[in-house]
C-alpha cells in the first residue's frame, strides 16, 4: 500500500465510525477489505480503475459469491469517499457487476427446539440463570447477539414491559419484554455477581470476572447447549433472532410491527428474516382459496 493510502484508509475509517455511526465490526471489514486490495493493487487509489477490481476479484477464488459481493460494497464505499472528498470524478465499481447471490435463508429452530435449547441450560448456578436469562433475550425479545451483551440495567423497564435496545449505528428502539424473558432477566439479577468496577456496574450481563460478557461465550454457550439437546442444525446467537420473527409471521404478527421490533431499516431484510416453511404457506393458501 502507498504511504498516502495509509492515511486516506484512516480518513475512511474515521468517516465510517463518525460520520456513517457504523459498528465498530462493519468499520474493521469495510477497512480490511479495501486494505488488501490496495496492497495487491500495488498503485495509488486515486489510479486504480475497473480493470484492477476486475482482477483482483478473479484473483480472490477463496472467496464464494456473498463474500465477493460484500467486497464489491466495501469498494464501492471506499470509492464514493473519495468522491465526496474531491479525489476522483467516477467510481470504477460502477462498471464492475456484482455476484449474483440467492436470497440467504439461515437455520431456523421450531419452537419446541427453542424452548429444548432454552431448558436444558442448568439452573443450580447463577452462571446457567445468567445464560438462560440471555436465551430468554435473544429469541423473546429478537435481539442481535451484540444488542444482548450491551444491555444495560438500565435499560430494562419492568413495570413498563419493555427493553431500550440500542442497535446498529447506535440506534436505538424499543421491544415488549415477553413474561418469561421478564421472569429469567428478574431471577438473573438476584444472583447477578458483583461488578469489576464502576465501568460495569450497569451493565446487565456479567461474566465471571464481573466484565461485560463478550460475543463469543454467548456463541460458545449455544453450541454447547444445542448438543446438548441433540440439535445437529448450524446455529448461532443469530438463529434465535430469525426463529423469533419466523414464529411471530407464522402467528399471524404484521410484518411492518416485526420490521420495527427487529430495528431493520427497509421492509425487504424483514421479509428474507421472516420466511414460512412450505406447508404453513401452502395450508394458509389453500384455507383462503376463493376456489376452495
């Protein structure tokens, strides 16, 4: 990478994380991602044109196809910056064609699955309330993983029956809080453990150390607790989130009232999250029918 790259790639970190209030984690990709191509581009940005994305695209075989097309948005961005800041006229991504990808339809848990994963956690520590307080979380009230683990005390507002949820670019919104998830969030707090210092003491969940508990114990938690259960499906902390919506369509719940609750921006990321399965869709269909 040129010495001048360096900086205009920290100028664009910077713009993401202030400007754009990106996630700390979709900065770290975006950047990642333009860094390694203008090391293998081996000239300036400002003279980089289609043909070395081109080329640099045919020359990424690791990547599949949804890969390369996030790749393509993290350039696409890069380059409008350097619209915006005067240093070209045109984005060459704009004569570079994206992959074409399918509609992404991750893991979905049944219910019965969700509430298995849910009551196999133990219960005779406050780390096992503390983890099924988060399970409760995760799919009751549709959280993100990092929305979960960002949590505060504050944040919880029992006799209202609502959770604040702050979001990607730190948006913030609100969701009911759902009887049993009140019930695992209450009883989690009664046995929540001292915090390390006053940096966490409203932070709601807690590891051992008294620290903000990270992303990955709650990954490793599910795993753990998905075998348990004998479910052998790819799961995350996501999959709870996606199961939530899935069972509120099922249950009749308007999509623009999920869409709200989910905190996605456009209508369309609420329908890939909120597929039915064959046989819900074709019995709702043929009860309905005007030939039936």
């Amino acid at each position: 990478m040129q010495p001048s790259d360096e900086r205009l790639l920290k100028d664009y970190s910077d713009y993401l994380r202030i400007e754009r209030a990106m996630s700390p984690n979709t900065v770290a990709s975006y950047c990642s991602d333009v860094s390694a191509f203008l090391d293998a581009c081996g000239q300036p940005a400002e003279s980089c044109g289609p043909d070395a994305i081109v080329d640099y695209l045919a020359s990424r075989s690791d990547l599949q196809d949804r890969s390369l097309s996030r790749l393509v948005s993290a350039l696409r961005s890069f380059f409008n910056y350097m619209i915006m800041e005067g240093m070209i006229t045109e984005n060459p991504c704009d004569k570079v064609e994206s992959p074409k990808i399918g509609r992404y339809l991750p893991e979905v848990l049944s219910v019965g699955e969700v509430a298995d994963i849910i009551a196999s956690v133990p219960q005779d520590t406050w780390g096992g309330i503390r983890d099924r307080a988060i399970l409760e979380m995760l799919y009751g009230c549709g959280l993100r993983v990092s929305e979960a683990v960002g949590t505060r005390i504050s944040d919880v507002f029992f006799e209202e029956s609502f959770v604040r949820v702050r979001g990607k670019g730190d948006k913030e919104r609100i969701v009911p809080l759902g009887e049993m998830a009140e019930d695992a969030v209450r009883k989690y707090l009664a046995v929540r453990p001292e915090p390390a210092g006053r940096a966490y003491g409203d932070i709601l969940f807690l590891n051992r150390f008294g620290k903000s508990l990270s992303r990955i114990s709650v990954f490793n938690m599910i795993k753990r607790q998905a075998l348990v259960c004998g479910i052998t499906k790819e799961i995350s902390p996501h999959t709870f989130r996606h199961s939530f919506a899935t069972h509120l369509i099922e249950n009749g719940a308007d999509l623009r009232a999920v869409q709200e609750m989910l905190g996605h921006e456009s209508i369309l990321t609420t329908e890939i999250y909120t597929h039915v399965d064959t046989a819900s869709w074709q019995e709702s269909i043929l009860s309905h029918h005007p030939r039936k």
